[in-house]
C-alpha cells in the first residue's frame, strides 16, 4: 500500500511530483479523505474492473509524498489506525515513512513507535549545506546526522538516505563527500539518482532555456554526473552496500521490500493525489487479454479532493510482457526469459530476441547462466537466447532509458512510463 502525503514546507526547484507546499488548513480534510478511501478501498478497486484480485493482506506500507512528517501527530496517527482497521497488516509488515531532515519531532518518533513503523527514507540529496540550499532544502548536514542519532535511538534502524548526483555546485569532491557520509552513518539503504533535466520542473525548465535562475549554471553536465553516480556505485559496492536496482544500494536483506513490488509486477494499492494502483487477474491465463489493470488518482489536489475519477488502463498480455522487461531489467539481477516463457508463452518471448541481440551487440545488455555468452558478445545466427538471464551492463544502466524504449512497441504501449 502506497499513501500520498504531498505536503512540502518548500517546493524543491528539481522537483516534478504532485507535490507543493499548501496550507495547513488543507491538511485535516485530506487526512479525512484518504481514511475515507481506506474504509471504502474494496469499491474503489471494484471500480476498476471486477476481474481483478483486491487482497485485504498488507506487507509493505509507504507513506511517500511530499514530507508526511508534517502532518500533525494526530493526523499521522488517524492514518495508520485506519490502515489496521480496515486491513490485515502481515506481522513482519515493512512500514516506511518518507521524512524531510529536520521535521522528526520527539512526538512524531514517538509516534512512529506506536504505529509500528520500522524504516524511514530520508530526502538528504547533498551533505554539502550550500549544495542542499541551491535546490531549495531547508535542512543541514548537521540536522541529518542528528535525524539519523534519533531515529536510532527510537528503535528504527532500517534506514534509507536519498542523494541526488548533478546537483548545482557538486563538483566529484563534494560528492565523494556525501557518499562518504552517507556510509560513514551506518545507513542500510542509499538511494543514488541522477538529476533529470525535466520541464515539469522549475530547475529543469532553467537548464533547458539556458538561463541562470535556480543556480541551473552551476548544474554539472551530463558526463560528470554519469561519473558521479559511477563513483557512488564502485565506492558503495566497496562498503558492503551493494547495488540491486539502477538507483538503489542495499546490506544484504536491507533492499526496500516495498519498491521490489513495483518492479517484480506485484499488486499494489495507492490512495492520495497522483497515487497508482495495479491489480492483477483473479485467474491468470497465456491468453488472457488483460492480465492486469492500472488506475490512478487525479495529480491535483482540487481534482482529488473534488472527487473527480480515477484514470482506468485495462493492460493487455502484450503490454505486460513489455513491462516485464522494462521492470524487470532495473534490477541488477534481471529477468528471466525462461521464466517470461512459462508466464506469457515461448512465442510472445521470442518475438523480443532480435531487439535483445541488438542490444547485446552494442552492449547494454549481457546474458548469463545457461547460454554463457560474455557481455558484449555476438549473437550467431540460429543461436537460441530465450533461456538465458538478461541484464544490464554497467553502461546500459546508464542508458537504460534507450534500452527501455526498445522493448516498447508501437502496437502495445505501455501503460507506465518506462523511464520511472
């Protein structure tokens, strides 16, 4: 279950969520609404299309946002009590509360304590202090180190710091100081990505105009973050943090159980402005046309509030084999095509082997395992690929969008975005 709280106290100038500061009047009606969706959950999946599985069973709660740790203690608690009242949490649940440094009051760890959460995400981007203000980040190195003190203190120790490489200002000294510090905290979990030029955002908008608002002519260019976000990856690795997703490094039996979901096409349930939903088939078929369907709150918080409808996409076989590669490849380990076979049918697989030997050649992807072939290597003629492991190369996960793309066809678009 995904819950969006997408109250800021600044609006970071990267930023392109649905998220924005607000004011607090707004606040407790929202609350209001998202337990209504929680008591009402069933008819809103219902509403979805009657051919696809609502479990009341929960193992993974995310309150993302925006900074839910503004909410006041009473509306973070109404959240979680209609949660439990209205679902089965599993007892080795993993809930995550997405936080802000600076915004962990002893009351909301006290909270966070009787609501049973066990892992917190911290938005830290930089270290650096004048690297963290240039976006817009209200908070210090010193306020996160002490963030992190406490929140060990209360008992949570699953811990995930966020960082941005290509932030304004960072030079590849500056950030082999925040990598360094993030390892240095003893964090579990580090999240590393790589600043995206978009123009739903205020920075992104700059850049592409060329302008110096935002401190956009201080942004690093393309190669020098790609070499950020190599030298975080080499120098995590080093640590024990390893990578097992394009942006995200974990200890061993720390990976966010949560965003596994997402990409291994398990069901999930959002609730709240721009939250994402996706249900799977209560009987699943190689010839089922509609395997799965996504839906969708309005992105704005009018709209929301208005009631306005959710946004239903009904997705084909062909679509989710799509996303089978695309999701799938963003994890270190890759997918499966023997796997694929047995779930969409050895044909629909073998379709996706000419794009895979393009790749191949041009070495964003490698095989392993059963058929042996090195990165890079060619693929002769008659040589059969569907059995084998694929993966990203180093340099695919850097291209990984392109790579992506590929596997998108024109007849059966995709219902996500490949780039997410």
């Amino acid at each position: 279950m995904y819950i969006s709280v997408p109250f800021c106290r600044t609006k970071c100038s990267y930023c392109n969520f649905a998220s924005d500061v607000f004011s607090r009047k707004i606040f407790q009606g929202y609350v209001e609404r998202i337990c209504a969706d929680l008591q009402r959950a069933h008819e809103i999946a219902a509403a979805a299309g009657g051919h696809f599985e609502f479990k009341k069973v929960v193992d993974s709660v995310y309150l993302g946002g925006g900074t839910p740790t503004l909410l006041d203690i009473a509306g973070l608690e109404k959240l979680f009590v209609n949660i439990s009242q209205n679902f089965q949490l599993a007892p080795d649940a993993e809930i995550t509360v997405e936080c802000a440094p600076g915004t962990l009051s002893d009351a909301v760890l006290e909270t966070f304590q009787r609501c049973g959460v066990n892992r917190v995400s911290l938005g830290v981007q930089s270290f650096i202090d004048q690297e963290a203000k240039s976006v817009g980040r209200l908070h210090t190195r010193v306020v996160t180190l002490d963030d992190i003190a406490r929140l060990r203190q209360a008992g949570i120790s699953n811990i995930n710091v966020d960082l941005i490489a290509g932030l304004p200002h960072q030079t590849m000294a500056s950030w082999n100081i925040s990598v360094e510090e993030a390892i240095s905290t003893g964090a579990p979990h580090v999240s590393v990505y790589m600043l995206e030029v978009d123009d739903d955002s205020r920075l992104g908008r700059e850049l592409i105009a060329g302008g110096t608002k935002y401190h956009a002519h201080f942004v690093p260019d393309e190669d020098l973050t790609a070499d950020l976000y190599e030298a975080a990856r080499e120098r995590l690795d080093f640590a024990g943090i390893r990578q097992y997703e394009i942006s995200n490094f974990a200890s061993p039996g720390k990976e966010s159980q949560h965003n596994l979901k997402y990409w291994l096409r398990k069901p999930y349930l959002g609730l709240g402005v721009d939250a994402h939903s996706m249900l799977l088939a209560k009987l699943r078929t190689n010839d089922d046309q509609h395997p799965a369907v996504r839906f969708s709150a309005p992105d704005a918080m009018g709209p929301f509030m208005n009631g306005d409808p959710m946004q239903v996409t009904p997705v084909s076989t062909g679509a989710f084999l799509q996303e089978a590669f695309f999701l799938g490849l963003r994890l270190n380990h890759g997918v499966s095509l023997q796997e694929l076979k047995e779930e969409f049918g050895g044909p629909a697989v073998e379709e996706y082997s000419a794009t895979i030997a393009d790749l191949l050649e041009i070495k964003l992807l490698y095989l392993e395992e059963g058929q042996k072939i090195e990165e890079g290597q060619k693929i002769e003629d008659g040589q059969k690929i569907e059995d084998a492991q694929v993966r990203l190369t180093p340099r695919g996960r850097l291209l990984s969008n392109e790579v992506f793309q590929r596997f998108i066809s024109v007849n059966e678009p995709a219902s996500i975005s490949p780039t997410l």
